[in-house]
C-alpha cells in the first residue's frame, strides 16, 4: 500500500508540475486553456471543477498513467478537432507566431528538467562528498579500472585538463571518455579511456572508488559474540593477503552469502584466525574505520551538484535508449509503472523518494521531448516541419499522425507493463 501510495504522489507531483509548464506558458500569451487534468478520465472523472474566471475545466481522472492540458487551437490527446476546422482565434494557440507555440509545447519538459534540479538540489545541500586531498593514499582499482589503465594508489590530479579538487564528480561518463592524469610513484602518468567497455558496462560494475584504500581496521562489529573487537586488522581471507578496505570488499564478492570463510586477524601483536560465516549481504558484519573525513556540499556547492547529476542522469538515459532501440541491452531495463512502483519501495526515507521523483521527473522531461507523434516533442517537430516547407500539414493528416503516436505510447505502456509482469515471475 505504501509503494503504491509513493507512486501515486510522486506521479502526481511530476505530472501536475510537467502541465503546469504548458498551462502558464499558454496563458502568457494569451491562450485559452480548456481543461487541465491530472490523470486521463476516459468516460468520466472523478472530480471536476470549472473556473468562471478562467473557463478552465480542472479535473483528476481516474487512469494514473499521466495527465493533461486542453489547450484551445491543438490537436491532442482528445482528438476533438472540431475547432480546427473554423477560423483561427486570437486566443488559440495555432494563431500564436511558432516561437510562442514551441514554448508552449516544451514548457512541461523545461519545468520537469527544473523540478529534477531543484529536487537534486535540496538533496545535495545534505549530501557529502570526497575531497580528492584527503585520499592521500590514492585510489582503490577494481578489475574494470585495472583493465582501464589505473592501478590501486594513484593519485588522480585532473580529469580533462581540469583539476580534480572533488573526487565524487568522477562517474560513470567519465570513465567512458577522457584523459585522467594521475601521480603514480611519484611519476605522472596520463591515462587515456576510449569506449573500451559499453556504457551500460560502467553503471552496472564498480571501477574506481576514492575512500577505499586504507588498511581494514574495525570500527565497529555487529556480532553478538564478540567474534571481532575494535582496532583488529583484517590480514588474509581464507590465506589470501588483504592490503586495503577495497580489496576486501573484491574478495568478499567471490564468496555467497551463507559462506564460511577464514579470517586473520592482527590483534595488538597476535595473529588469530576466525571462521566467519557470511551474513545475508556476503560481509562480515562489521564496519571499517575511514581516514577520508568527508565535507557536505551546502546550498551553493549543492546546486552546481544538482545541475551536474541532473546532466549525467540525461546523458546517461539517452544513451541506454540508444542502445535499448539498437537491441545492445535487453528488454530487462525498461520499466512500467509496476518496476517504477518497485522502485519507489515500500519504505519511509524521505531521501530516497525525493531521489526517485527527481530521476523520474527528468526521465519523462527527456521522454517527452522526442520527436515522437503524441508527445511534446512531436508537436515541436510538427510545427517546424510547417514553418521550413511553409505550409500547414492538413488536419486529417494530422489526425492519423496524432492517432499513430498515442497507439504507439499505448502500445509501448502496455509492453512495459508486461515487461514488469514478467520480471515478477522470472
């Protein structure tokens, strides 16, 4: 109930906020809106409100797979194209100059761009980051960062020509392309990164972590026995050496859950051996002390942050789009309103839904502004087709474009929808 109910709200916020955009932007200049909605109410609706003011119909449907603006002189969602066959009216919006009805159109995804800074934002103010001064031992190389170029305890000193003062701003688009010059031995050694490993590679796989390479010396144990005390050293896993926190995380991974594995341990001046058996997440149930004192962002820094996060989300989704229409990643990362539902989960952090709400906010802005028939986008690209040919397309034809593309949205909903279905029951 609380994952629908997180859903629903977050749905509610990005969607009102996306018809905003084109309702305020319409009634700048001058244009009639006719109805404004959140959800779609095929048959009826479950509440209504008409302002005499304005003469604008405010509703909420009962279908929770979007929402709305009717605005006058378009053809959309409704398919009420009634008005488009009398002569245009001042205050419609095919009479308005095709700047005007661009902004008009694209108002949604601009406000949907700024609700997922501004959500970020509020997020980073709280948030803390690596300062790249305080690795002074250099950085953790998992296997993909090996096979990069980078090797555990270099000090990575710029990216691009740019100094790294933040080693948080290293992600994974930055380990798709670009020149990293780090200190490796008191050498300086440029590491170049070509497209060696897929983007989607690179989300999914840990390659380089900054707070990682330090001696794995517990903090606390979260056993009951008193199996771990505070200052132990972790030496050897099952007689393998370990050097840092991230090599003990790299070896951890060979193990599953449930596992036993041999433990040595440097107590003051003694060497112990501990089985352990792996907890349900496959560590050892303790916490490790970190020399890496972190700093938070605060309101300045965290707008800069915000801005960036929402830049690589885009970057990064436009490219896994590109690569789910080529078919180089499976059907497995498309998600429907049952995988976002998931997503949002069943718990009460705060944190994590604003996250989530953000995320999904600039994922439906980009969504939206493609140039597809029934969305923002394919309005856009509409009205521009007509202004470079100089002629309007006929109404009919529009019509069948306008029908073709909500078929197509439906379709795609529906595949969605499927597609969770089957991730449920695989």
């Amino acid at each position: 109930m609380i994952m629908i109910l997180k859903f629903l709200i977050g749905l509610s916020i990005i969607v009102v906020v996306h018809e905003l955009g084109h309702f305020f932007a319409a009634r700048f200049f001058g244009i009639k809106v006719e109805k404004f909605y959140l959800f779609f109410n095929p048959y009826f609706s479950l509440f209504k409100y008409k302002s005499k003011k304005s003469d604008t119909e405010y509703g909420i449907g009962w279908l929770p797979l979007g929402g709305f603006v009717k605005i006058a002189g378009m053809i959309d969602e409704s398919m009420d194209s009634e008005q488009m066959f009398q002569p245009a009216q001042p205050w419609e919006l095919r009479s308005k100059p095709v700047w005007q009805r661009i902004i008009v159109l694209s108002g949604g995804v601009i406000l949907n761009f700024i609700l997922g800074i501004l959500l970020l934002w509020i997020i980073s103010i709280n948030d803390t980051y690596i300062p790249n001064e305080q690795l002074k031992d250099g950085i953790y190389a998992y296997s993909i960062g090996r096979d990069l170029g980078f090797q555990t305890g270099d000090k990575i000193l710029e990216y691009n020509g740019k100094k790294l003062d933040n080693f948080s701003e290293i992600s994974p688009i930055s380990l798709y392309k670009g020149i990293f010059k780090v200190e490796r031995q008191d050498k300086i050694v440029d590491i170049v990164i070509s497209d060696k490993y897929s983007f989607q590679d690179l989300l999914n796989s840990r390659f380089i972590l900054g707070a990682f390479n330090y001696k794995p010396i517990i903090d606390i144990s979260f056993s009951d026995d008193a199996t771990f005390f505070k200052n132990d050293l972790i030496l050897k896993i099952n007689n393998e050496a370990i050097n840092s926190f991230g090599e003990l995380q790299e070896t951890l991974t060979k193990y599953s859950p449930g596992s036993s594995v041999i433990v040595t341990i440097l107590r003051e001046e003694s060497e112990i051996d501990k089985v352990i058996v792996l907890n349900e997440y496959g560590q050892l149930g303790v916490s490790i002390k970190s020399p890496v004192q972190l700093e938070y962002y605060g309101v300045i820094s965290g707008l800069k942050y915000g801005i960036k996060r929402s830049y690589e989300f885009l970057y990064s989704n436009s490219i896994g789009l590109y690569l789910l229409i080529r078919g180089k990643i499976g059907r497995e990362n498309l998600s429907g309103p049952i995988g976002i539902a998931q997503i949002y989960g069943s718990d009460t952090d705060v944190y994590k839904f604003i996250y989530i709400t953000a995320i999904l906010s600039l994922i439906i802005g980009m969504m939206n502004i493609l140039p597809i028939p029934g969305l923002d986008g394919g309005h856009i690209f509409i009205d521009l087709v007509e202004v470079i040919f100089g002629r309007k397309i006929p109404i009919k034809i529009a019509e069948i474009i306008q029908m073709i593309g909500i078929g197509l949205i439906i379709l795609l909903i529906l595949f969605a929808s499927y597609n969770d279905i089957y991730k449920l029951f695989i």
